[in-house]
C-alpha cells in the first residue's frame, strides 16, 4: 500500500510541475497552486482509469458482448460524459458551486461542537493496517451508495433527475457517468458528509472513489459475463447490474407499476440480499425505461439526444414538464 501510495505521489508531483502548474500560472491563478495540486490527483486517477477502461474493459466487451452496438452517436454521448466525470470538468463545478458553501457549513459546525471521528480508530489495532482500514471504509461507504440508490429510484423527485442514467438503451463501459448533474452533485454531497463526520484521509478516499468507479465501468460494460453462484454475491457483475438496468424490471416495483427496481447494490450484492432486493436469475435482458418502448397517454416519453437536450428534458421531468 505504501508503495503504491509513493507511485501515486511521485506521479501527481510531476504531473502538476509539467503541466498544471505552468497552465494555472499562465492563465493568472497563481494563488490557486494549492488546490490546482489536489486536483491534478484527481486528474491523475481519472487520466489512469480512462486507460483502465480502453486496454482491459474495452477488447472484454469486443471478446462476450451482450448485443450488437447498433447506437454509436448514444455511446459517444456517454464517452462525453465519462470525460466530464473522471479528467476533472466536474469536480471543477463542484469545486466553484458546493465546495465553499461545504466548507463553511462543516467549519460553523465545527466551531458548534460536531461531534466527528476516525471510524477506523473504534477497533485497536486497525490503524495499523492499512488494507483492513481500507475495507472498513469500503463497506461502510458502500452501504452509504446502496440507500442513495434506493433513494434515486424511491423518491419521486429524484427518480425523475436518475432516469436519465437508466434511459441508455445501448449499455456499455462508458454508461456509468451518464447522469444528471444535479443528480451527481445530490449524491456527493451525502458522500462528502459522511466522509467528514467519520475522518477518512484523502488519500484513503480518493482510492475508494477510484476503485468504485472502476468497477462500476466494469458492472455497465456490454458483456456477458457473470462471476458464479457465489461470486454474484460476493460482488457486483455485469449481470448483476444490467438486471439493474432491465426494461421493466431495474426501474419498477414488482406487480405495483410504481418506481422501485431491483440490484441496487453499487459494489457488495450482500446489501441486496439483506434488504431483499436481489434479483440473481442468470438473465441479460434489453436495457431502457418501459416509456421508452411502450407510449403512455402522451406517447414515448423522450429523454433527449446529446449532453445538453438531456440535461435540459432532466430539469423539466423534475419541474413535471416533459
């Protein structure tokens, strides 16, 4: 871990001397070199996950495809949003939006007496190991993921933000960052929080969002694979999850016709099966929104072509409009 950690350093340190910090000078925000080094570490993790997906994710779906990619304008629409996500546009709106309003919150609340701690400091001896701790906070954070997503497809409101996520009909590795913005920024917030009340590091959390995101990549890929009677429920598979993304079946309340869905599981398919919402039938069924394929009262419902239709028809859905 440690030597891992010193890779990680020696490379964010170069990258930022080569690049980032002559851009940040040369576009005048010299007094911003601090936080330009936090996130040339996320610009790192996202430029190494970008190769992740191209050298291993990608020739996997070329080897098992579940279907034939017959929508590429759809998929480029999710690479745009990939990159958005993981080389740092994002994290920059977060970054100028939430981020100070964040702070202040978390520095009133600290000042009010917040009572925080270090999770992993509970149990003696778990300090000491760094992979022990790591998993403490993989679980925890996972469990944190699983209720937002029962709250995404649960809650009205924020279902009508989500749905966007679950209108790609054409699956592949690039769909997990296809999102509303709001939608992300809603979950990250929650995430934020709880790292804050319960201490995990930086440099802990930036591995537990990378490795998340990775496997999320792998759970969206347009392959037909599934890990075995016992792997599917030590860990999220493609199966799994695109069960998740089934037409009628990831989206919808069993015989009520209400939101609802099943394998909300963001890594660790236990919380399915102790929540019961766990759907393991060896299956791999078209993916979309049922008002995608059969009209309602107003016919098909339309979730938009391109970054900005969606983001668009996504805040008039929430304002019931479209």
């Amino acid at each position: 871990m440690d030597m891992l950690t010193d890779w990680f350093s020696m490379a964010q340190q170069w990258l930022f001397e080569s690049v980032v910090q002559p851009f940040v000078f040369a576009i005048g925000l010299g007094g911003w070199t601090e936080d330009a080094f936090d996130a040339t570490g996320w610009l790192l993790v996202g430029l190494i996950q970008v190769l992740v997906l191209l050298a291993v994710i990608g020739p996997l779906q070329r080897w098992r495809p579940v279907e034939p990619v017959t929508d590429r304008a759809a998929i480029r629409e999710d690479i745009l949003y990939t990159l958005i996500h993981r080389l740092g546009a994002f994290r920059l709106l977060l970054f100028f939006t939430l981020e100070p309003v964040m702070d202040d919150i978390f520095g009133w609340l600290r000042v009010a007496g917040l009572p925080t701690f270090q999770l992993d400091e509970l149990w003696p001896g778990v300090t000491d190991r760094p992979l022990l701790s790591f998993a403490l906070y993989l679980v925890l954070f996972d469990l944190v993921d699983y209720w937002i997503h029962r709250g995404q497809h649960g809650i009205e409101w924020w279902w009508r933000l989500h749905a966007l996520h679950h209108s790609q009909r054409q699956m592949t590795m690039w769909s997990d960052n296809r999102n509303h913005l709001l939608d992300d920024m809603l979950r990250d917030v929650i995430i934020v929080v709880v790292a804050q009340l319960v201490g995990v590091a930086p440099g802990q959390f930036i591995a537990l969002v990378a490795i998340t995101q990775l496997s999320e990549n792998l759970h969206h890929a347009n392959l037909r694979i599934w890990f075995g009677r016992i792997g599917e429920r030590l860990w999220v598979s493609p199966r799994f999850h695109r069960l998740h993304h089934s037409i009628g079946i990831g989206h919808e309340s069993e015989g009520r016709g209400t939101i609802g869905g099943k394998n909300f599981a963001v890594l660790l398919p236990v919380w399915d099966i102790l929540f019961r919402t766990g759907n393991f039938e060896k299956r791999f069924d078209p993916t979309g929104i049922r008002d995608q394929v059969e009209p309602g009262p107003h016919g098909l419902r339309d979730y938009g072509r391109g970054f900005w239709a969606q983001q668009w028809l996504g805040l008039k859905r929430l304002a019931g409009r479209a």
